[in-house]
C-alpha cells in the first residue's frame, strides 16, 4: 500500500466501496488487454449487481 490515502479515497456515488473497487478492478483489466479488444462488457454480480446504477457502480467502470 502506497499510503493511507490511496485506502480512504472518496468515489462516486453514496458507497464507494461500490465504486472504487469496481473502477480498480476496471483500470488493471483495461491496462492489461487493452491491445486486444475494441470494446468490452462488464457483468456484475451479487450487491454490486443489484444496487449497482444506484451506487454509481456502472459510471464508475464507464470512467476507466
């Protein structure tokens, strides 16, 4: 861990837990592949896929 900052950042929405994590997982997938497709579809699963639009979950992915 770099610092406590990068810990306790403020995302979108009212839950970052439902945002920070998501956009995260979203930017090292998208560094990772990003030569080898033009576009990609996320699915989300269990609380994030059910309060997700709410929380901001998909913008935060759309951002990456």
């Amino acid at each position: 861990m770099e610092s406590l900052r990068q810990l306790y950042k403020i995302g979108l929405g009212p839950s970052s837990s439902h945002t920070m994590g998501p956009r995260k997982a979203a930017e090292i997938f998208v560094g990772r592949t990003r030569d080898r497709a033009l576009r990609y579809e996320v699915t989300l699963y269990g609380a994030l896929a059910a309060t997700g639009r709410g929380h901001l979950t998909d913008q935060a992915i759309l951002e990456v």
